[in-house]
C-alpha cells in the first residue's frame, strides 16, 4: 500500500477491494508509468554503482519502474530490492547478440516477468565464452607491452567493485586507464592521448579499431544469434528491444541501413526499439516512424553506467520527448507490460478504478 494512499484516506475509512488493488500498482503492472528506465547497468556487469547504489538512487528519483540490463547475466537482486522500495521491475538483461548478415554486435534488451533457466545456462555460456576473449586479448596487449594478464584484471575488478563474472572490455579499458604507464603507451601507440574508457575501447578493442591488432582478438563465435534471442523470448513471453540503435548503427550506414534491418528483425520476433537519450531529431523520427511501419513498441532507457559521459546519462535521464511527451512513455509502458504479463493494463487500470470487474 503506498504511502500516499494510508495519507489520503483515514484507517477506518469504507475501502472498496477495487480501491485497494487500484493503489497497490507495483503488484501487477498497472502503473501508468511515466518516470521509468528500462536501460541501465550495475556492478554486477560494467556499470559503477552497486545494486543498493543504483536503487537508493531510483527511490531518491521518485522513478515508477526501473529495469537493470546488466550485460548477459539477469540481475534479479537488484529487481527485489527495487520492488521492496516500491519501484516496479521486471527480469531483464541487456544481450549481445550476433547479427551474423553484419558480422557485428547487435545489444538487445531483453525484458519477461520471468527469465527461465534454459536463458541464465545460455547466458552463463556467453559470459563463459567471453572470459576467454578477454584473456587473449590481454595477452595480445601483454605481448605489445601492456602491463595486463587476465589475473590481475580480476583482482583488480574484485577491488574496484566491479563484476568478476561478466568481465568485458570494460574491464580492460578500465585497468589500462587506472595504470599511467598503461596509459602512456596507449596514447604512444595512437599517436594521441587516448582520453577514457571508451576512447581506448574503440581504438583498440574492437573488431573495427583502427589499432585492433594490438587489442582485438579473433575468437569463434559466442554471442547468440538474433534468431537464438528471438526463440528465448518466445520461451519466455519476452519483450526484447534494439538497443540504442543511433550507436549501434553509426558505423554501418546509420538511418538507412536501420531501416532496412527493422522490418527483418520484427519478423524474427523482435518486439520493440529502443529510444536512446543521445538520439537526435533525425534519429528520433526514424525510430518512430520505423516502429511503426514494422509493429514493434517503443522502449526508454538512459543506459546509465553510473557516470555520466558524452554516452551515458544518470539513471532515468531519458531522451527529451519522455519530457515533453510523458504520455508517449506511458502507452509504451502499458504496451510493455501488457505483453510480457499477458494482460492488459490499461482495461485492468480503468476497470479496477471505476470498480468494473477486471
Ligand atoms: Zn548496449
Ligand atoms: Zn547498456
């Protein structure tokens, strides 16, 4: 029972059933929602706040629902905990997929009221996967010269509280940053100063760097197909959204090349696209449009890492339009979460308010 409802009427005040479970929203995705973030990260991937960081940070936003999309690994405390401090959630997990017509990493959140096990073996598989790519490509920078080796990534995660079980790029980045002569050879090898983070994983860790042979290592495959996610969303009555498609897309063709790959990934399954802070107006108006002509729902997120950047926002800075527009939000919300529980919310909403049979 919410705080404002025990305010509003007096104890002993006549409270229909229908009232009760109007107010009591979290309990079965009726919002509306409108202050929301489906795209944000914690320590338990490459993010910097804790779980207990992240939540005490949406209560203190007064956010109505919050997904974490830890990379590949579902976080379920941090859905607990934001429940217990009345922000509604559901299971979520941010996947890397492979798009293999592209040859390149398509992010897809991923959201269900619950994830089953087949998905978590799936994902511990990635994460599994994935460790091994990072160890080869520390001993690739080890052999260039970097003071690195997969044992001191660990520790040094474990110290600075980040995730030592979907260890990434990230991680490298992070420790070449935090090591000034680590730091000094980088900027040596790209004939500039490589700034932060994501400056060192793009110039070095990608399959598309400009010095990948320095820090990109070449490994089979391990990311799921989309064909692969799509078929887990159907096991478990999934909604999954095309990440921050205006970052995904910019190498390859930007807007044109989005739009011809939506209509292909709506009919593998794929239900939703992301609207990403950072989108401009180009941007948002091809993701709107485009959602539209192929029938996938729109999702926000701020893809908060915990520190801000030219990338990332603070948890629940959305992209403008769910400002000026909450209403937008709020039918995408409801959409949302009518799909993944299978019921809808804004009937069960009105009929639960006017006291009509839900
Ligand atoms: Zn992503
Ligand atoms: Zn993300």
């Amino acid at each position: 029972m919410s705080a404002y409802f025990l305010n509003f009427f007096p104890m002993n005040a006549d409270i229909s059933q229908a009232d009760a479970d109007y107010f009591e929203r979290n309990d079965d995705f009726l919002g509306p929602f409108r202050k929301v973030d489906l795209h944000c990260h914690t320590t338990m991937s490459d993010g910097k706040k804790t779980v207990a960081e992240l939540v005490a940070d949406a209560v203190e936003k007064r956010l109505e629902f919050v997904a974490v999309t830890d990379h590949d690994i579902v976080n379920r405390e941090a859905k607990i905990l934001l429940e217990r401090f009345g922000v509604a959630s559901c299971e979520s997990v941010e996947i890397s997929a492979r798009d293999y017509g592209r040859k390149h990493s398509l992010h897809l959140t991923f959201y269900a009221r619950e994830i089953n096990a087949r998905t978590d073996a799936v994902l511990r598989g990635i994460r599994e996967a994935r460790t091994g790519k990072i160890a080869a490509q520390c001993e690739l920078l080890a052999s260039h010269g970097f003071a690195i080796c997969l044992a001191d990534l660990v520790i040094f995660a474990h110290r600075y509280r980040m995730s030592t079980d979907s260890i990434s790029n990230g991680h490298i980045a992070a420790f070449v940053m935090l090591d000034p002569a680590n730091r000094r050879l980088a900027s040596a090898i790209a004939g500039r100063e490589i700034a932060n983070r994501a400056d060192f994983i793009q110039s070095f860790l990608k399959e598309f760097s400009p010095f990948r042979n320095v820090g990109f290592a070449k490994v089979p495959d391990y990311e799921p197909t989309v064909v692969l996610v799509s078929e887990l969303a159907r096991d478990n009555r999934a909604v999954v959204s095309v990440a921050h498609p205006n970052f995904t897309f910019e190498k390859f063709g930007e807007i044109a090349e989005f739009e011809s790959r939506m209509g292909e990934y709506a009919e593998l399954g794929i239900s939703a696209v992301e609207i990403n802070p950072f989108a401009d107006a180009a941007w948002l108006a091809s993701v709107r449009t485009t959602a539209d002509r192929v029938g996938m729902m729109l999702t926000f997120g701020s893809d908060s890492h915990g520190e801000i950047d030219e990338r990332h926002r603070g948890l629940g800075g959305l992209h403008e339009i769910a400002i000026t527009d909450p209403r937008l939000v709020q039918d995408s919300m409801d959409r949302l979460l009518s799909a993944i529980s299978g019921r809808n919310a804004s009937d069960r909403r009105n009929a639960l308010k006017y006291g009509l049979p839900a």
